[in-house]
C-alpha cells in the first residue's frame, strides 16, 4: 500500500480562506479520502498546528478519516492545540515548516496572496520546498492553482487527484 504524506502551509488566520480555497481544499481530500478508504494508500496530513489554515486542514483531515501529524510552535499565540495521532517537540515557526517539507511528500499550500511576498511563512515554506526539489501545489485566493516544475515527479496518484497533467 503506498504511503502518502501531505505537507500544509497557509495563513494562521481563518478570515483568509476564501470559498475558492474551501472548494479546492474539499475536493483534495475528498481525492486522498478515496485513496484512504479504498485500501490503496495510507495518507497523513502534517500541519504547523496553528490557527487558520492548519486548524482548518487538520479538521478536514479528521473528518476523512486521515492520520494527522502535528510540528507545534513554540511561541503558542497562534497555536491551535489540535488533537492528532502524532505530535512532533515544539520548534520556531520557520524551522518547523522546514521540517514539515523534509518529511512530506507533496507541500501543500494555501496562499492569502496571488503573487509572493517576502515577509510570509507561507511564501518562504513554498521557496524552500522549490529549493530543495519539493513538489509543490499552491491554491491562489483566486482559485486558482499553481504547481512548481518538479510536479512531473509525482506520480500518477497524485496528478489524479490535483487535475495536474
């Protein structure tokens, strides 16, 4: 059974999601859930355990009955507190979302912007995962998405699920 492991990365404020990325987000797990559900893959879901876009992601995880894998902060303001199968020690923000692309298969990324910026986690887990090699899938406020080069590498399960060609 193969073994899938999804990175997130998003803003820690719930305001920022919009409908597009709540549609696209459903419809990606709903993807991965079948995969799940259908014995032919094992998927786990590995967030920043904060408000926003982990919170939100976990949830859905949850809800399509996936394992989830939380890299705490240490500074807790912005902490979620979710409950998940497996907790990773308590790191700064940057250097947990490092971990988090080192350990996932595929990031996936739900930016509160169209183009990047370079005061943005968000935005600086993307470059680092681009910098190593990472596939990358990007959700736009917009609803639109976009994919670094190395999604060739994924595999057909993947490129299933996301629409990627």
């Amino acid at each position: 059974m193969e073994e899938i492991k999804i990175g997130i990365t998003g803003s820690r404020y719930k305001r920022s999601i919009t409908e597009f990325h709540n549609k696209n987000l459903h419809v990606i797990f709903l993807g991965f859930h079948g995969l799940h559900n259908f014995g032919t893959a094992n998927v786990s879901v590995h967030h920043g355990d904060c408000t926003g876009v982990d919170e939100y992601c976990h949830d859905l995880a949850i809800k399509y009955g996936m394992y989830t894998v939380a890299y705490p902060p240490k500074n807790k303001a912005y902490r979620a507190f979710t409950l998940n199968n497996e907790i990773k020690g308590e790191r700064e923000y940057l250097e947990r979302n490092k971990d988090i692309v080192n350990e996932v298969d595929l990031l996936l990324a739900v930016s509160a912007t169209e183009n990047a910026t370079g005061r943005s986690g968000t935005w600086s887990t993307i470059r680092y995962a681009n910098k190593i090699n990472k596939p990358v899938y990007v959700i736009l406020p917009s609803g639109k998405s976009i994919y670094n080069k190395e999604v060739s590498n994924l595999s057909e399960t993947y490129k299933n699920i996301l629409g990627v060609t």
